[in-house]
C-alpha cells in the first residue's frame, strides 16, 4: 500500500511540474488579428490542449489517492472485482479492471 501511495505522489508531483511549465509558456500570448498570426499560434494551442491533458491526469492521481485513503484502492467503479495489479502498474490512476475499461471502448 505504502508503495502504491509513493509512486502516486510521484507521478502527481511530476504533473504538478508539467502544468507549472505548461503555465509559464503559456504566459504569453501570440498575436491572433485577423490577417495576422505567427507561428507561435500553434504551439500556444498545443501548450493549452497539454495543459487540459495535465490538469485532467492530476485530478485522476488526486482521486486515486484519495480511494488509497478510503480503502478502496484497485477496486473497478463498475463491476466492484479488484484490479489486475499489472494494469495498476501501468496505470496506477485507473478506476476500471481490464474487462469493464474494453466494454467502455465499444
């Protein structure tokens, strides 16, 4: 459990310094007048969508931490059937079992 909870911490503080980045260079903002535009435009949208991409992973590693806390750590939301420890090393912010995350797909 210990272990778990380490290596959420980890990669949480690694997001949280990804979006700090992520932050700082979105800072500035290219021009977007109309004939106007740099090039910088596409790597201020990428930055932005990065941004969304992060501030989502962080919430996910949040809630996993918080299932650590109640005891329900590795635990499928759907069908209650614990979570395949390799899918967890994986993916230590799933919320789903391999079976149910496939029927989600479809």
């Amino acid at each position: 459990m210990q272990e778990q909870q380490a290596r959420l911490y980890r990669e949480l503080a690694e997001a949280q310094e990804e979006l700090a980045r992520l932050e700082e260079k979105l800072e500035h903002h290219p021009d977007f007048g109309l004939g106007k535009g740099s090039p910088e435009i596409y790597e201020w949208e990428m930055n932005l969508a990065l941004r969304k991409r992060v501030l989502t992973k962080i919430a996910s590693l949040e809630a996993a931490l918080k299932s650590l806390a109640e005891g329900v750590y590795g635990i499928c939301e759907r069908c209650s059937a614990p979570i395949e420890p390799e899918r967890l090393e994986i993916l230590p912010d799933t919320t789903l079992c391999i079976k149910c995350a496939q029927r989600s797909r479809y």
